[in-house]
C-alpha cells in the first residue's frame, strides 16, 4: 500500500514508477473478491460509528482518464455501505452559474458533512488538468488578466493543498485516487463500448478526442501529483488494468484510512443512562 502512495515532498515518474499493470504475485482474482467482501463488511462496520460519532467525515477524489473504472470501482467498494451516510458527486462541465464563481465554489457546496463519507467522481483537479490543456476552459472562468499568466498553476497547487489542509484540520479526511489505465487498455475497453450494445451508452466520441491528449494528460497529472501529495493528504496511484486488483486496492486504502481514526460510539453520559433506564422502566411497566 505504502508503494502506490505518492510520497509527499518526492518527485515521481509517472510513467517510470507506476505500472498501471501491477498486480501482486500472492493474491489470485478470487482471493482478492474474497477479500474485499470481508473488507466491506469491515468497512460497513466503521461507517456506522464514523456515523454515530459525528466528529469526522471522509471526501474521497476519485481522477482517472475515461474508462479506467471509476464508475464500477465506486459501486464495488461502497456497495456494502449504508446509503443514509454516503453521497456521489459527479463533476462535468461547470455551468454558467458555476462559472460565475470562484473555482472551487462547486465542490465545496458538494462537501461531506460531519459523519459521512462523500464521494468526488472527478474533482476539482480537474482544474489543474482538463482545463490546463485545453486553454479555452479557462478562458471561460473569465479571471482578472493579472491572474491568467503562467504563474497559475503553481498557484492552483497551493491553493488546493491549503484548501486540503483546511479541511483535514476540521475533521475532514481527504483520500485521492489515480486510476491508472495503460493507454492500450483504455482502447480495449473503447472497443469494447462500441461493440457490446449495452455499453454503448458509456461510449462517447468526445472521450476519443481527449485520448488524443494523452501525453499531455499524463504529463499534467505527474505535475499534479508531485506538487499536491502532501502528508495530510496524499496520492495515491492505482494500478487499473486488471479492475479486480484496482478494487482491492481502493478498498484497502479506505479500510486502512478508517480503521486509523480509532472510530468509536459515543458513550453516553450519566445522566443520559439514567434517563435511558427511565424510559426502559416506564416501557416495561406499560398497561401494568
Ligand atoms: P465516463 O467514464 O462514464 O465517461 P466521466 O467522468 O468521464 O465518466 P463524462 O460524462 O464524460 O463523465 O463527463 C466528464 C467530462 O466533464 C470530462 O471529460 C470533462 O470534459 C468535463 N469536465 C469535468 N470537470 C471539468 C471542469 N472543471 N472544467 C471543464 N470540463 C470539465
Ligand atoms: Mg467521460
């Protein structure tokens, strides 16, 4: 686990140091379903007290170029979770109303509260990413001239990783998920979009012009990741050509997350259990 971490303050290779074709030589697939059933029946368990406690919540990023699996990833790993206490957000093109705002006014309105875990299906690295390449996405954030220089993305760094540490410092944890799909793989499961009918509806021509894109995603994501992994909030890169392994990999990190916080049910107080006793006296004297 440790390994897919980005190591904070560290420069990395994308390309050198994670293999999007990883998979670990003592796990087979079908222990790997074994073992992230037990994982979420585990993880259902911390929601429930993260829920109860009310004290901290969890935001998960979910960034991945177009069908290495997020989608399926966050059905899998939160399937055994109970709905009341978590939400999806998906983030697509901002909206006029949202480009009016500052950037990141869209995903804070979208943040967990206390108790939950909140899920970001892309995030607002999508604006160190998709619109750092394509330049008229910026253009249509209309910032002052004095803002839209080079200088940008630097600032964005520290803008977020402030804004990451603001939240870790209220409770908020901050988990961020790479999907890491090889560039042959992602055609594979294109292919397969457009050949099985009833995946055709995930397919879009627009994800083929943004593959032509590639290099310059990747390079923008190792930029990401070697200014925005921090201690209280790091990256972490998935391998995600074999989903199985992808799904046990994103699931370890939450349990492993979880579980560190030392999650437990509030204890109630003196008088509480006093008044609890109460009410259980008058229940079970009731009609006597
Ligand atoms: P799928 O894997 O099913 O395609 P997806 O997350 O790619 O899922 P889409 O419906 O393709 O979902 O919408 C995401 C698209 O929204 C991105 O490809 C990008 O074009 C756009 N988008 C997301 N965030 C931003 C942003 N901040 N600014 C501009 N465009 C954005
Ligand atoms: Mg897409």
């Amino acid at each position: 686990m440790q390994s897919l971490m980005v190591p904070p303050g560290k420069k990395i290779s994308l390309k050198k140091d994670y293999d999007p074709s990883f998979k670990p030589t003592n796990i087979t697939k079908e222990d790997a379903h074994a073992l992230l059933q037990s994982g979420i029946e585990k993880m259902a368990e911390f929601q429930d007290k993260l829920y109860a406690q009310n004290t901290y919540g969890l935001l998960i990023n979910f960034q991945a170029m177009d069908a290495a699996g997020k989608d399926g990833t966050i059905k899998h790993v939160m399937s055994g979770l109970n709905p009341q206490g978590c939400q999806v957000f998906s983030f697509k093109v901002p909206s006029a109303e949202e480009l009016d705002h500052d950037y990141l006014w869209r995903y804070t309105k979208s943040l967990p509260e206390r108790g939950r875990i909140g899920i970001f299906n892309r995030s607002y690295y999508e604006e160190l990413l998709i619109v750092r390449i394509h330049q008229d996405l910026l253009d249509r954030q209309q910032l002052p001239p004095e803002i839209k220089n080079k200088k940008i993305w630097e600032r964005r760094f520290a803008e977020i990783n402030n804004f990451e540490k603001y939240l870790v410092d209220n409770g908020i944890i901050v988990l961020k998920f790479f999907l890491n799909v090889s560039k042959d793989e992602q055609k594979k499961r294109f292919l397969e979009r457009i050949d099985r009918p009833e995946k055709n509806w995930k397919f879009s021509e627009n994800d083929v012009k943004e593959r032509a894109f590639w290099d310059d995603y990747m390079n923008a994501y190792e930029d990401v990741f070697n200014n925005t992994s921090t201690k209280w909030a790091p990256w972490y890169i998935i391998p995600a050509d074999r989903k199985w392994f992808t799904r046990l990999a994103v699931g370890s990190v939450i349990y492993f997350t979880l579980e560190s916080l030392g999650l437990a049910y509030p204890t109630v107080t003196e008088a509480h259990r006093q008044s609890l006793l109460k009410a259980k006296e008058l229940l079970e004297n009731e009609g006597k």
